[in-house]
C-alpha cells in the first residue's frame, strides 16, 4: 500500500472527504457499529457535492458534530492492489476543531471517543496514521 500527500489536485479525482478531529484536545475518533475498532470521521462524496461539503456532513454524521472549524489540510492518496483494481484513488484531507457535539449519533457509529493520542485499535492501520502524521507535519493537530 502506497500514501501520497499533495497541495492539489483535479476536484472531480476527489472520492472521499477524511476529518481529523479534535474536541478539548483530545483527538475524536468513531467506533462503526459493525466494528470493533476506531477511525477517524470521514466516507465517500455524494454525487454533486463538494469535498469540502462532504467533510462537513460526514463529520456531522459520525460525530454529532453541530459547532466546529473545519479546515483543508491537503489531498492524499491510496494506491493498494486490493482496493479499487490498485488504481490510486484520491480523498480531502481536514482538519476540524469541534466547539460543540449533539446529545445523540444518528449514523451508522456506535459511539465516539476521545483520545489524547491515537489508539491503536484502528480500522485502518497502515493509512490513518499516516494521514494524522501529514496534518501534524503541516501545522495542524
């Protein structure tokens, strides 16, 4: 598996929008119902929608997010053999600091938590690291 950081890239290659988020300090990760790991707020860009509007309804849905700062950090990119036909597919990558979190998730997220360093028990292991790192190394986090 490869990770690839750029400043730009064509709007229309972007398939996810990927939140790194933290709440009081602490990192926020989401825990899915059909999993038993964690990962950071983030999915797929529905038709007509921009990356960073994407960003922002995904990190309402998994987080319960409603007051925030969201910010773009860069594009990445993932190329691995067994994920789309090994073609290297492209995502946005932000930055949230959240000022405010609903009562109640209404997505497919069990829960939340918060961390003040990334857990270990991570639904994608060799790429969300990778993705926190970038932020970190470009000023955010």
């Amino acid at each position: 598996m490869q990770i690839r950081f750029y400043d730009e890239k064509e709007d229309s290659l972007l398939k996810f929008a990927v939140i790194i988020a933290k709440a009081d300090g602490k990192y926020v990760f989401c825990m899915h119902r059909e999993r038993s790991t964690y990962e950071i707020p983030g999915g797929h860009r529905e038709n007509g929608e921009s990356i960073l509007d994407a960003a922002k309804r995904e990190l309402y849905e998994e987080t319960g997010a409603v007051k925030y700062d969201i910010k773009p950090v860069c594009i990445y990119s993932v190329t691995a053999p067994d994920e789309f036909g090994g073609a290297e597919t492209f995502g946005g990558l932000f930055f949230a600091e959240i000022e405010e979190l609903e009562e109640e998730l209404y997505s497919e997220i069990e829960r939340i938590a918060f961390f003040d360093a990334v857990p270990s028990e991570l639904t994608y292991p060799l790429i969300q690291p990778k993705l926190i790192e970038e932020a970190e190394r470009r000023g955010f986090c």
